[in-house]
C-alpha cells in the first residue's frame, strides 16, 4: 500500500515537472517568434505581486534571462497595498532580484489630472517604467498580460465602438513593453505556479464588477462560455486575423488621409481641414472619418452624426474635450476647442510698438510723416490711415455682429457679416476675424481691408501704418 502511494506520489511530481517544462518552452518559443527579447538583454519586470506577474517573473528566471523587478503601491486599498509590497519584498529578496519599489498618490493624480482612478494608475504607472528602465539600463519591460486579458480588451474595444484596430486585442510588443505571457491562459499561469509551488497575492478589487472590464470577466465572458466553451479561443483567433487585416486596412487608410486632409492655415496648432467632396469620392468614406476624428477624442455616435451632416447646412458644429469639428461649406475644420471660443476682450493698441493676440495674431503700429518718397504698401496685411482722422488710443478686438464699415474704394456702408459672405470667408475665418477700431467706427478689417473714410490723401501729413501677421505655432 506504502509503496503504491509513493509510486502515485512520483509520477504525480513527475507530470508535474513536465508541466511546468512545458510552461516554460511555451514562453520560450512565444518570446522567439515575436522576436521580443534576446538573453543578453535585462529585463525590468513589473511585478504586482499578483499571479500573473508572479509567473512572469518566476518562468522569466528559469528561462535564464536577467531581471529585475518594479513594484508600484498606489495606496489604494489600504492595508492590502502594503501587503502586497511586503510580499513582493520578500519573494525578490528569496529569489535573490533586485527591487524597485515606488509610492503614488493615485487620488490626487486622479483629482488633479481629471481622469479616473484606473487612467491614473496606468499613466504613473508606466510613466515610472519609463524612467526607471533608463536608470538602470533595461532594453524592456516586461508586463503580465495573458491571453484571457487579450480578449477581455477585444471584448471592451467591441463594446466601445473603437474600430477595427481596437479589436486586435493587446499587441505582443509596443515600444519598449513586451508581454512574453501572451500566448498562456489564466488558466495555465495558475496551474504553472501551482506546479512550482510558488505563492502569490489577491487583489479584491479584481472579485468586484465595479469596474467594465471586470464586469466582463466575472459576468460577460462566463455567459458566453455557457454558449461555446471555446469562445475565448475563437475570439483569440479573430483578433488575430483582424491584426492582419488592420495591416492593409491602416495602409489604406493612410491614404486616403493623404488625399483628403490639408492644413488650415488660419487655425490654431496641429489645425487642418478635410475636403467634403474628397472624402465621399473615396470607397470606405465613414470608416476614413472614424480613423481621422477618433484619435481626437471623437466617439463612434458623433463621427456618424458628423458624417450625416457632411452635405448639409454650414455651421453646425461639434466639439469633444480638446477639438472641434465645424461644418463649412466643403470642408470640415478641425480646430483645438480652445481656438474656437468666442474672445470679447477688447485690447488697447500702442501709439508705437507691437501687440500680440492669444491667436498669435501680431499687430505693429507705426506713425510715418508724409513724404514723396513714401508709397502706400498694397499687401493685404497691412493698412496705412489717415492719422489726423483717428481718434487714440486705437482698440482692436473680434468683429461682432452688426459690425459695419465703409470698405476702401466704396462710399456705402456695408456690414462685416455680408462682406465676409460675399468674400466667402470660412466660418473659422470668421471666427478669428480682429477689427482696429477708432471710438466706435472701425478703420481696419485686419487683414483684409481699410474703411475708406479714413483713407490717405493728397491732403495727409502723417500717416499710421499698421501691419499684422501671424506667429507659426
């Protein structure tokens, strides 16, 4: 009886070896193809002290690669974050693996960056892995994702609404990241440290479904394996063969915003414009105003609200957290949002001297006496007036509503909204129209043309000239 136990008991931690071999190749062979690391590069492991890291580590020492280990305690479960980095603490102390601990407070970050807990902790987070790999001159660092976590974000990038590169699950290597465990389960990395005998730490937060991507694997991912207990390797699967897909689709893409975009020359920073009639020409035209607006911040509701309108009436307007999308006749200009609110500040011009806008716009006066020598300059950025015919000090601000002046070379007034349509001004070129104004009457349409009353005659002496231009961002 004694001996048939031990005989089970053998065979037992032989199939147990053997698992853990197999575990182990398995990465190999997964680090190999994706060609993500060679053994003479050091490693920085980012080690929670959960499972999956755990196995990171343990399965990253026994492959023989050099390592080192980071541990993040962003405080924010209480005695369970400095459990974890106690334990984290004393299993690189056994295994003999340098530490790098560091300390955040998430809340405030949080607070004071306007983004959630999670976004908080991600961005300090690999902000620090950034920093410290440079410090101690790792080539990469590793991190923990698993196949179950590759599909938990297809599953999330689904439920979203993010396009077809959002369902390609979590990429093998990014930059300097790399995710060695990829192509292993939950399951496995489980069982693998089972094998090896090897403890490891429980977030509780991970057992709640306050959070969607938890939602999805305690509720969503369950409910579907009830229907085909292979989904998660069907869905691995797919995202795979998006991810070859998405290679042709973003060289395509990148074409057509080739043909379609151009810069606005009268926006602000990074401001550009797309051609209406350009991008309906093109084959996949809503798939190519997804891929341009969504890195803006766009979500999938709004570009096809967007897309809806491109041959509507001009003016309306759409605007996310930073940019703005204003329909304009054959164009959509895409523009910061800051650029496009409306500036009621009046600004007090110098008698001599250069005033700068919160546009960049850039406004020098000059006074200049009379003499036959002087010619009037024609270019439509700067305005030379009468200066015995102002009034001081000269104010320059937005043109408004009910604007009027007499443009040069005409007796009649004429409002600045109908010039600017006869002039078929964009509506952000409206937007971003300055006036010089003497009193109450204005003497300068910045940029575009002088009031006549205050033209230059036979009869002038001294004359103020006014030039403008714009500072390149």
């Amino acid at each position: 009886m004694e001996k048939s136990i031990f005989i089970f008991l053998l065979i037992m931690k032989r199939e147990s070896f053997i698992f853990a071999v197999m575990f182990q190749q398995k990465v190999r062979q997964y680090i190999t193809e994706e060609k993500l690391f060679t053994e003479s590069e050091q490693l920085l492991v980012a080690l929670s002290g959960g499972a999956d890291s755990v196995a990171l580590l343990r399965v990253l020492l026994s492959l023989g690669y050099v390592c080192e280990a980071a541990h993040c305690n962003f405080h924010l479960r209480g005695e369970e974050s400095c459990r974890d980095e106690r334990f984290v603490r004393a299993l690189c102390e056994n295994l003999h693996v340098p530490l790098h601990v560091v300390h955040f407070d998430t809340a405030a970050y949080a607070h004071a960056h306007h983004v959630s807990i999670e976004m908080a902790a991600r961005e300090l987070r690999y902000q620090y892995f950034k920093e410290l790999s440079v410090q101690i001159g790792a080539a990469f660092v590793a991190v923990a994702h698993h196949r179950n976590d590759s599909v938990e974000t297809f599953l999330l990038n689904l439920i979203r609404g993010t396009g077809i590169n959002g369902l390609r699950g979590i990429r093998p290597k990014n930059g300097n990241i790399v995710r060695p465990l990829l192509h292993v389960s939950r399951k496995e990395i489980l069982e693998y440290l089972v094998e090896i005998g090897q403890d490891y730490v429980t977030d509780s937060t991970n057992l709640q479904d306050a959070y969607t991507r938890n939602k999805i694997r305690l509720n969503l991912l369950p409910l579907m394996e009830s229907i085909n207990p292979s989904v998660q390797t069907g869905i691995v699967a797919t995202s795979e063969r998006l991810s070859e897909i998405a290679e042709v689709y973003n060289k395509l893409m990148e074409m057509g915003k080739k043909k379609v975009i151009s810069p606005l020359i009268e926006g602000g920073k990074g401001a550009f414009k797309i051609s209406i009639p350009l991008l309906l020409r093109e084959p996949a035209s809503q798939s190519l105003l997804f891929e341009i607006l969504h890195p803006l911040g766009f979500n999938s509701v709004q570009i096809n609200t967007i897309y809806k309108q491109l041959e509507g009436e001009s003016g309306k307007k759409f605007t996310v957290k930073e940019w703005s999308v204003l329909k304009d006749r054959s164009y959509l200009l895409v523009n910061r949002t800051k650029e496009l609110v409306q500036d009621e500040t009046v600004y007090e011009l110098p008698v001599e001297g250069t005033i700068s806008m919160p546009d960049g716009c850039r406004i020098t006066v000059r006074q200049v006496e009379r003499t036959e020598k002087f010619v009037i300059p024609r270019q439509k950025n700067t305005a030379c007036l009468d200066a015995a015919k102002l009034t001081f000090p000269l104010t320059v601000r937005r043109w408004k509503q009910g604007d009027r002046f007499v443009p040069f070379g005409m007796n009649g007034m004429k409002t600045l909204s109908d010039y600017m349509t006869d002039r078929k001004f964009s509506l952000l070129q409206k937007q971003r129209q300055w006036v010089v104004c003497s009193g109450d009457k204005i003497v300068w349409m910045v940029g575009e043309r002088c009031d006549n009353r205050f033209r230059v005659n036979e009869s002038t002496l001294r004359l103020l000239c006014l030039e403008c231009y714009f500072e390149m961002d």
